[in-house]
C-alpha cells in the first residue's frame, strides 16, 4: 500500500512552507476591500481583498483593528500590511493584515470625508472650542522625529525669536505601521507633563501616503482630549490633515508654526522702548505743568500778602501768650497767699502754742487729752507742759473752778 499523510498533515506542510516563505511574511498587498465586516464581539475585522483577476481572503485581529486610523469601506483601495498563511482547520490560504491605509487618491479621500464628517458631528472640529496660545510660552512640548527637518526648523526659529522658551521633545516615528501609536504615545506624555503650556506637533513635507498616519482617528482624539492648547503643523501649506481640523491652531509649515508658538524679541525691544519714551514724555509734561503753576500761583494776590499776615499773626500770638502768663502768675500768687493764711490760722489753733504760753495739758495713761471731768480720785495722770511733764495722781475731784474744796 502507498504512502500516505492526512489532511491534517497536508495543511500543517503547507502552513509551514508559506511561514518559510519570507517574501509572504513581510508582504504590502495593495487590492480593493470587499465583504468588509467587523465582528461585534470579538472585533475581529474579516473581508476580502481583490483586484480584476483574483481575491483573497484577510482578518485583522482585535488589537490591530482598534488601532486603524479610519473607517474601512467596501470598493475602497487600500495597502495591507501583513503575512500570508494558511488557517489549517478549512485549508484556506488567507493574509493577516496588521496594518492597513487607503490608497489612491478616491480610496483617501473618502477616508478622510469619513472620518472628518464623524468628527464634526461630535463637535470635535467647533471653533468654539479652540483654545488660545499663551502669549509667551516658557516651555513647549514638541512631538515629532528628532532626526526630521522639522525639529531643526522650529529650535532655529525659536531660538532666534525667542530664545527664553524652552524645548521639550517627544521623539516620535512620523511614517509607517508603527507611527501612530508612537504619535499618541508622545502627545499624551507631554499632556501628562507638568512643564509644557503647549504642544506642538508637526513633522516635515512628503507624500500623502507619508503624511497619511495623521489622517489617524486616534492621533485625533488624543489632540481633542489634551488639557494643554495643540498646534498643528504637518507637511506644507497645501497639506491638510484631520490633526489640523482638531488642534487648536494650524500652522502650514514647522517654521511657521514656531513663529506663532512665540512673540518676536524685536517686537518687545522696540515697545519696550516705545513705553519708556511715553513714560519720559508723562513725567516731563507733568513737570512742565506743575512748574507753570506754581509761576501763576507765586504772583497770586493771597500769596502777596501772606508775609504781612504771617507777621500779623505773630504778634497776635505773642500778646496772648504775655496775658497768659500774667494771668498766670497773678493766678499763683493768690493761691499762695490763702494758703499762708489758712497755715497762719491752723497754727493760732494748735494746743502746742497754748502750752507755750504757760498751760499745761492733762493726758490719760495711754497718752491721749482728758477732760477733767473724766477724771476720778486714784487715776494716775501725765501733766504736759511746754517745756517738761509730770506724772501724777489723782487725789481728790470736784465741780466747780479750783481751789473751791
């Protein structure tokens, strides 16, 4: 009996001979999409690519799919990026697509309709929200190769015109499978960064397929969803993208966009110098005014006779201040002489004057005046004189003057 293999095998043979095949792995299959469909639950996208003699059938897997960059449509031309193989189970011969673009001008441009008609509808492109620039900017963040033209152009215009701004690059990939998700990547870290008041990002002139990653729905949400104003400067002037409908401002060339990013130093040198001149020219004009006034005011009539007022004053106020001080001084003098008279009179009343004209004062044993009628027989007594005392005691008391017993 003859050799033989199974299906199975003669499936697993030929998937292994097109996986050696590396023309069939690195292919970029340019046909026109048919049966395009993407699955709601696993969102696979499954379709055929075809052209006037042949088809083929392709798949793009979830996480490839997520990241196109618009919106895939029957009869439309596109390039696929991928690998062909062979899916053993049915034996078909298939392409794995991981990346996929437009292509020609129809295909593109129905894209790009597409996807910016959506947008629109959003809001996404509403001049209401487009935000100002800061009017000097100590910081930019630049997203853009950092071998490219591009950036070389806006540090020489920056630095020429304003050489106080700062630089922050994202380095990114501006063309291939791989430049979109670099592109976000770049734009979001600089958002995430403190230092940048803008972002700028742009790259260099090329063809539309070059310039095409920036048609990417993507790049365009995660300009919209930046808290930080986003220019856009991509290609030439005659180059329009779906970035530059949703930035904040387009600028047509790298170059042009610096220059809009910053003010001229020249601009601010000369008025600067504009404002100093106007504040010279205030302080002289106030100088000359008030200088011509005080001249009118010098000959004035109130200001002719002031001396003569002045001098008036003065000697109204010495009078007052000499019939102040006499009134003063008659004012003291009374005083003094009632208080001598009232020292005069509590002295003609003091009990020490009258001892001192022979009297004689009689005290208690604790030392205090006693009346005489206070006094009984027995009670010991201090006589006060003048001059000396004496101690005594009381032998006998009666009414009346004394020597009446």
């Amino acid at each position: 009996m003859a050799d033989y293999i199974t299906v199975s095998q003669l499936n697993r043979l030929a998937g292994q001979v097109l996986a050696q095949s590396e023309p069939l792995n690195a292919l970029i299959l340019c046909g026109e999409l048919s049966g395009f469909v993407r699955h709601y639950k696993s969102g696979h996208c499954y379709f055929t690519l075809k052209d006037e003699n042949a088809a083929v059938k392709g798949v793009m897997f979830r996480d490839k799919a997520r990241l196109l960059g618009f919106q895939p449509q029957d009869g439309m031309q596109v390039l696929a990026y991928g690998r062909a193989a062979l899916y053993e189970r049915d034996g078909s011969f298939q392409v794995y697509v991981e990346y996929m673009r437009p292509f020609g001008a129809g295909a593109a441009q129905m894209a790009f309709d597409a996807l910016r008609k959506k947008l629109e509808a959003e809001g996404l492109l509403a001049a209401a929200r487009k935000r100002p620039l800061p009017p000097a900017p100590r910081c930019i963040g630049v997203v853009t190769s950092k071998t490219g033209a591009a950036l070389q152009d806006v540090c020489n215009v920056i630095g020429r015109r304003w050489p106080l701004t700062r630089l922050l690059l994202a380095p990114v990939i501006v063309q291939g499978a791989q430049a979109e998700e670099s592109i976000v990547a770049g734009i979001r870290a600089l958002d995430a960064d403190a230092r940048p008041e803008l972002i700028l990002v742009t790259r260099g002139g090329g063809s539309k397929e070059d310039l095409w990653v920036f048609n990417s729905e993507r790049i365009a949400r995660a300009a919209a969803a930046c808290r930080k104003p986003v220019v856009s400067a991509v290609g030439h002037e005659v180059d329009y993208t779906i970035l530059d409908y949703v930035a904040d401002l387009r600028a047509p060339t790298p170059s042009a966009a610096a220059e809009l990013c910053v003010p001229d130093k020249a601009d601010a040198l000369l008025a600067l110098a504009q404002m100093r001149k106007k504040f010279a020219d205030s302080i002289q004009s106030l100088y000359k005014v008030w200088y011509n006034h005080s001249s009118e005011l010098a000959h004035a009539p109130a200001l002719r006779s002031a001396p003569a007022a002045v001098t008036a004053g003065a000697e109204r106020l010495a009078r007052l201040q000499s019939g102040l001080s006499s009134a003063a001084s008659d004012s003291i003098a009374a005083a003094k002489s009632r208080v001598q008279n009232a020292a005069a009179l509590a002295a003609g009343l003091s009990p020490y004057n009258v001892l001192a004209r022979g009297y004689a004062m009689v005290l208690g044993s604790d030392g205090m005046p006693r009346r005489t009628e206070s006094l009984n027989a027995g009670d010991a007594i201090l006589v006060q004189g003048a001059a000396a005392w004496a101690a005594c005691k009381v032998e006998k008391t009666g009414k009346g003057r004394k020597g009446e017993y």
